[in-house]
C-alpha cells in the first residue's frame, strides 16, 4: 500500500498517470466497483454525450455506479492517457487526458484529490468527434478544385446555388433549424462540417437583422475572447465589446463564408410530428410563398431570450402615449425632450435608460426587485480573466480550452468557487455599491452571494453588466422608482403605492419567456408542456425552482419530444454546446445507436 508520505513524494504527472491507468484498467475489466472506488466520497462527474448521449452530471460514488451500470457496456472506453502536463496545487491535482469510446474519441478534464490515494473529485468527460466521421479539417480538408477536364462541370458557387434550389422540392432537410441568430448560425456551421443536410430558416431579411433592429447603443457586455464562433474567430482587433451593428455584419459575414444553408425572410407557421414516420411536417412562408419541409429533427434556435414577457396592466388600452417592449425599442432619438418610464432594472433597462438620457429624454427606472449590478471592469480582470482575456491567451490559453475548463465546474458547486470573486469584486468597488444603495437602489448579489454567473444560469435575469448607465442612477440623472405597477392612466404609470410618474413612452424591459412557448406557438400547447420549462438547474433559488436537476433544462440535449431540441444562450454557450448538438444530431443521421442516460425529466411547465 502506498503510504500517504509516498505519494507526496509523486510528481503531478505520476499522480495522474496512475489514475489514468487504473481507472482505464478498472472499465477494461467491466469492474464497477473498482472504478467507483477511484472516485472521492463527494464528487461529480459531468458528460457531454461521449458516456449517456446527453448533458449530464452524476453525484458521488452512487452516481458513478449508476451511470457506468448503465453505460459502460456500449461505451467501451479505452486508451485513457495524459494529454498535457499534470498541475497540482492546494491540494488538487489537474489532468487534462484523451480517452477512445465504440464510436468515437473525446478529451477530459480530471480533478484529483488524497482520499486515501488519488480519489477523481470532478470528472468531465466530452465526446469530440466520432469515428470515421470527422470533420474535414486539416489534413482531411478537402481539394475544393477538380483538375482535369470534365465538359459537366458546375463551379462551387453553381453547387451551392443548386443546393440551396433543391430545399422542399427534391431534397429535405435532416435537420431543420428555426432561428438564425448566433445559436441557429454556430449550430448550421457545425452540421455542414459534418455532413448533415441542415437549413437554417430565420424570419429576418438579412442574417444580422435581428441585431440591427435594437436600440442604436445596444453591444455586447461580454469581452471578444468570450465571444468567438465555431471555426472562426474574430481578429484580434476586434473591439473588446462588439457594438451591436458590428456584431450583425459579422454574423452575415460568417453565414455566407461558412456556406451555412440559411434562408431569410422565412417564417416557420406551423410544425407537427408524426410518430410514426419520425419526421415532422413544417409550414413555411418564404418571401409570400408558402413551402412545406419535412426533416427528421426540429431544433428551436429562438434564443433563450427570444419570447418577449409583455405585461398587461390595468389601462394598457387608454394610455395614448407609446408603449414598448425592451426587443421592439428602436433608440433614443425621436424622444428627446419627452418623459419616459422604462419598466426594470436589468441589463436591458440600464441600456436603454442611458441611450435615452443621452438623448435628452427625462427618464425614470421603475425597479420592481432587487438587482446584482457588476462592474465591467471588475467583471473581465476578476471574473473572467484567467479564461477569457488578452492575459488569458499570452498566457496559451485557447478558447477551447477556456469553454472544457469552464464546463467541468459542476453546476452544483460552482457557486463556492464564483463568491470569493464576487466578494473581491464587493471590495473593489464598495463605493460604488454604497451610492447606488444611497439612491434608494435595491442590489443584490445573487440568493447565496455567488453573483452574475450562477444568476444567467439559474434564471436568465436579474442582474446589469454596468457600462456606464449604473452611474446616472447613483447620481439622480436618471429617476429612480420602486414598486410595482398598478395601471396606467392616459399619460402616467402609476404603482401599486400610489406614485405618478408622467409618461410619454412606456418601455417594458421585463425579460423573455421559457423557450418552450414557441414551440406551443408552432406546435401545440400539449407539446410545449411534453416538454417542459427551458433553461433553470432547479437551484431552489429566485426564479429557478427544484428540484435539483444539474443541467440546463432541455438545452443542447434530447427532449421528451421525440427529434425536438433546443439551441440557444450566449455566444459562449452557442459555440461551445453547438458542438455536442450537433454531434448527437450526425450520430443519428448516420445510424449510429444513440441510447439516452437519464433523459431530460419535466417538473415545470414553463
């Protein structure tokens, strides 16, 4: 037995070497029991599909037994080995590795601890191409000329144009993917890398419109390095934060170089599934002419921010002002000088209360709940800077790396590792919090203080990335009410205490809808409710209840909607998850059996 002085004595690269090996040894042998042991009494192993064929994380040793009981068989991991040098410190050894699965390869990230020996504390585990079916990259790239002569032949572009022709007339999509924003766009990049015949549709003219549409100060609040697509990443003078119309060209751009089958000024009217076939049938208007498509899988790219929460108050129909929601606001600039009440106090909110304050708009912010505002600033040094800065990549940190490091948090403890930097983030700018709580402004930092990451995934809301706009409300320029709305009258909000507040322009930055409401709009309501509330971890936090459930709700992942899935969240997330769906998707284009560990459970509607 190795004595606990031995294995002090071991390099980082030993420890984790001999793990490898015997955890290997262990599947080898179909010893569960054995591989269980090699896990500590507490610890998670997360797997993106190269295990359960869905996002999902297991807990503890019980976890483990149950998940290989259930897997290892089929899977028939091998060839565990160490990828890079191993890392220790605090206690912790770190270990990237690659393993082999029956139908593909993967790359993983291992968390060791001492436990009476190496015991794994996180384990992540990700598929990353399958076998026989990679994609045609470096030395698979393909020739793209024909030398020789051929008197048929057709020019790339001619190909393409034919392709494109062929939709809903003499070929079907396998996939038909609704919503060309960034998740429908990095997911149609990913399938035609893979060979899977895949129209993106979206109701737009142009791809990028759905953010030339917004407000005119509307960027990006996360930095560039967090923002990339698949494949091809922004230059590296990029602005830091994408101003909105940059963004838009960008993804235009990236449409038509990545050669993205994607048709504009299409709109999806209706969609339903037959059992039987296992295929769905899909009404669509492309500019004023009706088509149908019948694609085997339905993938929902509408955003998780994509269905507007419009209220409806007591007096909506006699205010003879305007009345918008946050996504409809088209800018300051025809309200100069006119009185307005944004309703909310998130990102949205603070946005558009500084477009228009810059504007000369008298505006006031009705705050209905607490909010967490962070410091840009201290957002990118302190929160993401390890990962995702300038430092981060002199340092040789890739992008690809940065998204497997932050997916082997598991969710259930990641909030013990974002407080300590959000209470430096408190730190660094408590004068800042002290005079908006002097404004009257309620803060918050999250239901256990872990601050804005655990909020986007718990809930999706509740929080402003500060820019700027923050400032006017600390130092009165932009009014500040608490309360809820109780009607309108003809020219003012009243809240639910009494308060008037004069109103010319009523915005309504009141946030998004489970994406699962448009697929009852598409659908039916009986669907939408097979499947359930998207987006959540069932954290029993504000907005984001239990039970626990240690994955995005239906996201990127099978449904219990047979061929029904959903893409969307942030650029990172549409980058980083756009892979795993899109290799779930070619597995079944290809045959390949596909059997789901866990499938998604519904406990709320939506």
């Amino acid at each position: 037995m190795t004595t606990t002085m031995q294995r002090e004595q071991l390099t980082a690269d030993e420890i984790a070497t001999g793990w490898l090996d015997e955890f290997g040894s262990t599947l080898r042998k179909r010893d569960i029991e054995a591989a269980v042991e090699l896990f500590a009494t507490t610890s998670f192993w997360r797997d993106l599909v190269s295990f359960s064929w869905n996002l999902t994380t297991t807990e503890n040793r019980d976890g483990v037994r149950d998940l290989l009981e259930e897997t290892l068989e089929r899977v028939d991991p091998a060839d565990f080995e160490l990828a890079e040098p191993a890392e220790s410190a605090d206690g912790v050894t770190t270990a990237w590795f690659t393993f082999t699965t029956s139908v593909g390869r993967g790359k993983g990230l291992v968390r060791l601890i001492d436990e009476d020996g190496p015991k794994a504390w996180t384990l992540l585990t990700s598929l990353q191409e399958l076998t026989g079916h990679e994609e045609p990259r470096g030395i698979r790239r393909v020739k793209g000329a024909e030398h020789g002569v051929d008197p048929d032949r057709k020019s790339w572009s001619e190909k393409l144009a034919e392709e494109d022709a062929a939709w809903g007339e003499t070929a079907q999509p396998y996939v038909l993917v609704v919503g060309g924003g960034q998740g429908g766009i990095a997911l149609g990049a990913r399938l035609r890398q893979l060979g899977v015949p895949a129209l993106v549709i979206d109701r737009w003219e142009r791809p990028g419109d759905q953010w030339r549409s917004r407000y005119k100060s509307l960027c990006l609040h996360d930095p560039v390095w967090y923002d990339h697509l698949p494949y091809l990443k922004f230059p590296d003078n990029w602005p830091v934060f994408a101003p909105k119309d940059k963004i838009a060209d960008w993804l235009e751009f990236y449409t038509r170089v990545m050669e993205i089958p994607y048709w504009s000024s299409t709109t999806a009217t209706s969609a339903k599934y037959d059992d039987a076939a296992g295929r769905w049938t899909v009404e669509i208007e492309r500019n004023g002419q009706r088509r149908t498509l019948t694609p085997a899988h339905l993938v929902m790219a509408t955003g998780m921010s994509g269905k507007p929460n419009i209220p409806t108050f007591p007096g909506n129909e006699v205010f003879r002002g305007e009345q918008q929601h946050s996504s409809q606001h088209p800018g300051p600039d025809a309200y100069a000088g006119k009185k307005v009440v944004v309703i909310g106090s998130n990102n949205s909110a603070f946005d558009i209360c500084g477009a228009l304050y810059e504007n000369g708009a008298e505006v006031t912010m009705v705050q209905r709940s607490s909010t967490h505002i962070v410091k840009s600033d201290s957002l990118m040094e302190i929160g993401l800077g390890d990962l995702y800065s300038e430092r981060a990549v002199a340092a040789g940190m890739t992008t690809e790396k940065a998204d497997l490091i932050f997916a082997s948090l598991p969710y259930r403890i990641m909030h013990e590792f974002q407080i300590p930097l959000y209470e430096q983030m408190k730190d660094r700018d408590a004068d800042f919090y002290r005079r908006m709580e002097a404004a009257g402004f309620d803060l918050d930092f999250g239901d256990d203080g872990s601050g804005l990451f655990l909020k986007y995934l718990r809930r999706g809301s509740g929080y402003y990335i500060d820019v700027g706009a923050a400032e006017l409300v600390a130092d009165g320029k932009v009014g500040l009410a608490k309360g809820q709305v109780d009607h309108l009258t003809e020219d003012a909000v009243v809240l639910s205490d009494g308060t008037v507040l004069p109103a010319d322009l009523v915005v309504y930055a009141t946030g998004y809808g489970s994406m699962n409401g448009w697929v009852a709009d598409l659908v039916d309501e009986e669907t939408a409710d097979r499947v359930g509330k998207c987006w959540g971890l069932g954290s029993d936090t504000t907005k984001d209840p239990g039970p626990w459930e240690g994955e995005q709700r239906n996201m990127w992942k099978p449904t219990q909607q047979e061929n029904l899935w959903f893409q969307g969240g942030n650029l990172h997330q549409s980058r980083h998850y756009s892979l795993y769906l899109a290799l779930q998707l070619k597995a079944r284009y290809e045959g390949i059996p596909t059997p789901v560990y866990r499938l998604q459970e519904v406990h709320h509607l939506g």
